[in-house]
C-alpha cells in the first residue's frame, strides 16, 4: 500500500510512501488487541483502595461477655465484623492490577489496529515539522488544514519535539505522540492518524 504525503497545509504533494505490509497489512488479532488495551487500563489503576479489618479498628479488645452459658453466639470483642463500626470482613487490600504481555504479543496488537486504520483510510502521511515554540493555536491551524479539528486525532512522530508535543497538549481531542510511546490503546481511540514522514519509517521497522 502506498499513501501520498501531505504537507501541513493539508495539500497532497509529489511525494509517496509505502507503507509495510508486515505493519499496515496483516490480518487483524482481535484477541491480542483486547489483551493489549486490558493490560493498558490495567496499568492504570492504582490499587489504593483499602478497608479496615478487625485489627485495625478503633475499639476494646476486651470480651463482651462470657464463652459459655448466655445460650448466645460467642464473641471476643466489638471489634468483629458482625457489629456496626466493626472491622471490614474480606475487604479490598493495596494490590498491583498489572501483568506481563509477551512483546511479540503488543507489537502484533498495536500492528493490528494500525492494518484496521489503513484500511479504512484512517491515516494520513504529513510532511515532516516542528514549531520554533509550543503554540497550540498553531498546531490546531494544521488539524483545520486536514479537516479533522472536530475529531479525535492522534500525531505520531519520530523524536521527541517538545515543542510539538506542547502545542497539542491543550487540545482535549488531540494527541501527539513518538514512535516508541504509542500504544493498542490509544490508535484505537482515534478517528484519524497522522504520522510524520520520520515517523513511518521507523514504524516501517516493527517486525510481526
């Protein structure tokens, strides 16, 4: 597959790429895309939440009342759980929510979506460019050029310019990201992608 190059006026110019069938043109894994995006919300999660058991609560430790003859259940303090302001029984506890994809496994998902995108003409090549500062108002002026202002869109490119990373922060649609920060999650919460001429050759690169 080959796209035109665009430059930042939204114009096409003389220019083409092919893009690499072992990136932009396999059979999309719907299975190692869900794998991927849940390891990526799972990343997310903090795992802060966090009960009081019994050993923990602020009251006596001493016995309610005596082991045997009350014809009653026993009780050891007002501390159990059974009683209002008693400890938490089998409450949440601080944990990890992350766990390990196989890196062969990301990249096939994150080849997946991109193959999807490509086909569904989702994704637009654009000159190479930075700015001289971060100016959102700049960065907005070529979302406009494209038509896509109003949409999500996510720009990929190959170093981290600062300056360009900047100008799209301030945009709640945009984003703007390098080559190796991009994940399954984020193309696929797009509706359109640009990447840099710099930046799809380095994609060109990522292997099945």
């Amino acid at each position: 597959m080959e796209l035109i190059v665009h430059n930042i006026q939204g114009q096409p110019t003389s220019k083409k790429i092919k893009l690499s069938d072992e990136v932009f043109g396999v059979a999309p894994n719907d299975h190692v895309v869900y794998l991927a995006v849940k390891q990526f919300l799972a990343n997310q999660r903090q795992g802060t939440h966090k009960t009081k058991d019994r050993s923990e609560v602020a009251y006596s430790t001493r016995k309610l009342l005596k082991q045997k003859g009350t014809g009653g259940a026993r009780h050891g303090s007002r501390k159990a759980g059974i009683f209002v302001g008693g400890g938490n029984i089998h409450g949440p506890k601080p944990r990890d929510y992350g766990f390990k994809l196989n890196k062969k496994t990301k990249t096939l998902a994150k080849n997946s979506v991109l193959s999807s995108k490509a086909n569904d003409n989702s994704i637009k090549i654009v000159e190479d460019f930075t700015f001289d500062a971060p100016k959102t108002k700049s960065y907005l002026e070529i979302l406009k050029a494209f038509d896509i202002a109003d949409k999500k869109s996510l720009l990929i490119i190959s170093d981290n310019d600062t300056n360009v990373i900047m100008s799209g922060r301030n945009l709640p649609k945009a984003t703007v990201s390098t080559t190796e920060n991009i994940n399954t999650y984020t193309l696929l919460d797009t509706d359109i992608i640009l990447i840099s001429e710099a930046a799809i050759n380095k994609l060109n690169q990522l292997s099945k």
